[in-house]
C-alpha cells in the first residue's frame, strides 16, 4: 500500500462526507492489514446539536455488523461437535421449530399459515435461507406489524422473533432476523447469555474491550448520537438507543462498540481465526466458513418498505453476489477494485466494512444516520474503499528510493 498517498486522500474523503450538501453528521473510519490499523480518521460531531467532535474511540450501535460475531459463536459451537449445521434447529432450540410459513392473508385479513415442507437448519440460518425476514425489507412483514402489532426488532423482545416463515425453508435468499435466532441457539447450546459468550470466547481473546449488548454509562457517555435525514438532505438528531438491559441479546443486530474494536474483528478472519491474545477459530474452520455456502443462490437487492429505516439497496448492482456463514461474498472483482471472493456486510445506521483475505486488508466506515443506504454515506465509504485500492496499486514512496 503506499503509505504516503492513502491516509490523505482518505482524510478528504472524510471531510467532504461532513461538508457535502446532504452532510454525514460524524464519520469513524479504519483500515487494518494482518498486524495491524494503517490508518484510523474521524471527522464531524457526535450530534448535529452539539459540539462535540467525533474521535475513533466513540460508541456507536453496530446494528447488523452483529451478526458476524454471532455466526463466529455458531462456529465455535460446531468446532466443539456441539452443533451439527445441517440437523434441524429446533434440536437445539425447540421454538424455532413452531415456525410456520405465511401464505398471504385470508378475505377478512388473518394470516393464511402452513406448515413448512422442511425443516430449518443452523446453515440455513447462517445463511439467510431459514425464511425469516425484516419489517423494513419485506411488505408481508411489515402488514404483521401494522395489522397485527408484531413487534420490531428494536424492542429486543422474544415476541419480535415469533414472526412466520416467508417461505419454505432453503428456497432463496431473504435478509432478516435468522441470526437473531442463531444467538438464541448460542444460548441454548452453551447455557449463557450470548453477550457472556462473547466476552469470554471471542472478545477476550481478540483484546476487544468497548463491545456489548447492555450499555453502561461509562460507554454511553462516548455514544454517538443517531440522526435521520430529512428529504431537503438536512439532518435531525434522535434520541435513539436499544434496551439496555434487553430481554433478549439480539445476535442479528445488538451490540454496541468501537471501531477499533471491531477492526480487531476483522484481523481475525485475515489471520484465519487467531486473535490477539489467542486463536477464536482454527484455520481450518475460519477457511472453511468463508467460502460459499449459497450454493446456487444469490444474494438479492433489499427494497425499502419502511422508508424512514431503509432505501433500495444493494452492494455492487449487477454483480454476482453469494454468502458464506458470516459474511456476503462478492463473486466479481468490484468497482472499488475490491476483488472477486471478498467478504463484506453493513449496519443499518450506514455502518459498512469489507474483509480482503487475499490482499491481507480489512476497513470499517461507521456512521450513525437512518435510513439505511444514505446515498452520502455509502458513495463516500465507496470512494474510502476504491482510494485504498488505488493506493495497493501505486509504488509506496519508500520502494521508489
């Protein structure tokens, strides 16, 4: 990488991010190789309301970038012969296998329920094929919350995860609460709580210290503050937080962390599973998990129903994109010059990362705005992502003398 001409360039992607005509409030952003953070920025403010510069040791909720850390437990589990991945779910966790497909709403406007034609399995969960699904992605569901006052997902709630099946498990690829389900498998496998998984199996070994599903008011003090933006692409804070403590430590969405923290994370799966201050994973399980387990299937654009929550959205439209157990899996090299085989996924609030294995780099872009895909957000951390490309591509400054 050539060390003198990314940290600048990426220094004023973030700032035209702040002072664009539709302005990101406040930006973390992080790039890490194998050893190592090679770069950390911030820019902005913590809320539009105040005055408090945003710092790279803020808080933010980390919404869906979760769920890779809970499908790293699921894996811990299946390393240990404690989890089969394609035995039914409901061997660990027999509520799961109440689930029952919706087929559309009867004449008076009940929900028309069968039962499914398979079983849902722990791959199918990792994988976004058990059939679950989002509010905010999915009209079906979203009539079950209107009509039927099913709860969001936001109440971390175990009534938010008693929703039907869209579909007969195994049939496509549906975006939803499926690794929520997962972490409530981690608890009952292990008999702890998933954040109590996750202290002493993932983030101790890993040297993560700022991660948590229960925020304490030593975290919630660096806690950046959440912000919708308006249709004149003004912003407005929020006083926006998720339970604390919850009912339910929600694997598909939950925790709260640094970026830093996170970047540990994802040096982890560079260095195939070994942590810090201790191996998370073997190598072979780590290998094993990234590759595609979609078989055949692909990942599919999300369409907004909620439009305070989401947009359209879609990673690289027009490319090939598969999953693994943890990550989404783009099969061509993209745009950013990312390339073919990478891992990658987001959080709601237009927090994005993306995993390069075969370059050994990994980067983090942490924004707390709603709806998801912010067109400022994402073609900023879009031009992050393609700078540092731009950068592995060009001699450093110390091999040209």
């Amino acid at each position: 990488m050539n060390t003198t001409s990314f940290p600048s360039a990426a220094d004023e992607i973030l700032r035209r991010a702040v002072t664009a005509d539709a302005p990101v409030p406040g930006v973390v952003a992080m790039v890490t190789d194998r050893v190592g953070n090679l770069y950390e920025g911030a820019a902005g403010v913590r809320r539009v309301d105040a005055d408090t510069a945003i710092t790279p040791d803020d808080i933010f909720a980390l919404f869906s970038t979760t769920k890779a850390v809970t499908a790293t437990a699921v894996l811990q589990l299946v390393e240990q012969g404690r989890v089969d991945l394609d035995v039914p779910a409901r061997t660990y966790l027999p509520q799961i296998g109440a689930s029952k497909v919706i087929d559309g709403f009867t004449a008076s406007g009940a929900p028309r329920l069968r039962d499914p034609k398979r079983e849902v399995t722990t791959r199918m969960l990792l994988t976004h094929t058990g059939g679950f699904g989002y509010d905010f992605f999915n009209s079906t569901y979203a009539r079950l919350a209107e009509e039927w006052g099913q709860p969001s997902v936001i109440t971390a709630s175990k009534a938010a995860l008693t929703t039907p099946l869209l579909f007969d498990p195994g049939e496509r690829w549906e975006y939803g609460t499926n690794l929520d389900w997962c972490g409530q498998l981690v608890e009952a496998v292990t008999g702890e709580r998933l954040g109590e998984v996750f202290a002493t199996r993932i983030f101790e070994p890993l040297g993560i210290e700022d991660m948590t599903f229960e925020l304490d008011d030593r975290l919630r003090a660096r806690l950046v503050g959440m912000h919708t933006r308006n249709t004149d692409g003004s912003l407005t804070p929020m006083d926006f937080e998720l339970p604390s403590p919850p009912q339910v430590h929600m694997g598909g969405h939950g925790l709260y962390g640094t970026v830093g923290d996170y970047m540990r994370f994802i040096r982890m799966w560079l260095n195939d599973g070994e942590g810090e201050h201790g191996r998370v994973l073997s190598a072979e399980t780590a290998r094993m998990a990234v590759q595609n387990h979609l078989g055949d299937l692909k990942v599919t654009p999300l369409t907004g129903v909620i439009p305070s929550l989401s947009n359209d959205a879609e990673f690289f439209p027009g490319l090939s994109k598969s999953w693994s157990l943890p990550f989404m899996i783009n099969d061509e090299q993209a745009p950013t010059g990312r390339p073919a085989g990478a891992l990658g996924w987001a959080g709601l609030a237009n927090l994005f990362y993306w995993i390069d294995r075969s370059n050994g780099y990994g980067g983090f872009w942490a924004t707390q705005i709603l709806p998801f895909g912010d067109p400022t957000s994402f073609g900023q951390y879009l031009e992050f992502e393609s700078a540092l490309y731009t950068s592995i591509r060009q001699p450093s400054a110390a091999a040209r003398y």
